[in-house]
C-alpha cells in the first residue's frame, strides 16, 4: 500500500506541475493496484483532454469503474455529467440520485433543478424543495452550492407584506 500511496503522490505533482503524461503513467499504475483515486483522476484527465485529446469515451468507462468498485460519489457526479453533454438527460438525473443517494449532498443541488425544469424527470417542486433543504442542511456542501440552493429556495419562502 505504501508504494501505492507513493506512486499516487509522484502522480499528483505531475498533474500539478503540469506533466499529464507523467500524471496518466502514475495514476494507470495506481489504478491497475486498485487505487479509487488514481482511478477517477485518470478519468479526469481524459475527460478533460489533459495531456492529450479528450477521450470521453475512455473517461466515462474508468468513471463507471471507479463506481463499482467503491460507488466513488465523485466519478457518479462526474458520469452525470457527462450524460448531460451527451444531451440523455433521464441518465443524468439517474447518476446524480446515485450519488445523492451515496451520501453526496451536493448532488442535491444539479438534482433540485431538474426538478425545477423537468429536465429528464417530470417537474416536482415538492422533490426539488426537498433536495435543496437537504443541500442548506448538510455540513459537508461548498459554500457556492449553499448559495445557489438559498437562491432557488427563496421563491418557494413565503412572502410578508
């Protein structure tokens, strides 16, 4: 494990220092030992065409990967959105609930607006306000999401005259 750990460092500073080919070497390295890690941010760089041409393709195959073998919240969310390039947008809303499900409350968030829109689900205010107050509730969502959800939220507030 230590050499796995090792390994995933000498990966990161690439990536960091801006050698993808050296990053992609390490984190397929990593991956191939069963690092979740190394294998969703392997995706990553193919998703987003570092160091090379996009392979989304690629990305999405090692994102379904990452997912089954520790239902990695961050490779669901990131499936999802590569769903929502593609324009299917009911495999969308189906791998943001995966995730939420899986413990990510910031998957709430792109969640509650496709209810709000009836993007690839049937529009429901009352799913999309539960969704946002699990995102105002949860500890664990980035401040920008908090926002967001208290901005859609606000015009389902009662107002005082």
């Amino acid at each position: 494990m230590i050499e796995t750990e090792a390994l995933l460092h000498i990966a990161f500073d690439a990536e960091e220092a801006g050698d993808y080919a050296r990053a992609r070497e390490g984190y397929a390295r990593c991956a191939e030992l069963g690092d979740i890690t190394a294998l969703t941010n392997l995706a990553y760089l193919y998703d987003n065409g570092l160091g090379a041409p996009p392979d989304k393709d690629e990305a999405m195959r090692l994102y379904q990967r990452a997912w089954r073998r520790a239902q990695c919240t961050i490779s669901a969310n990131n499936i999802a959105i590569l769903y929502r390039e593609r324009g299917d947008h009911r495999a969308m809303v189906r791998w943001f609930a995966r995730c939420a499900a899986a413990g990510d409350d910031s998957a709430c968030l792109p969640l509650a607006k496709c209810y709000l829109e009836g993007l690839g689900v049937r529009r429901s205010i009352e799913a999309a306000v539960r969704c946002l107050a699990r995102v105002l509730s949860s500890d664990t969502v980035d401040e920008d999401d908090v926002e967001q959800a208290e901005a859609l939220m606000d015009q389902f507030r009662p107002r005082l005259a």
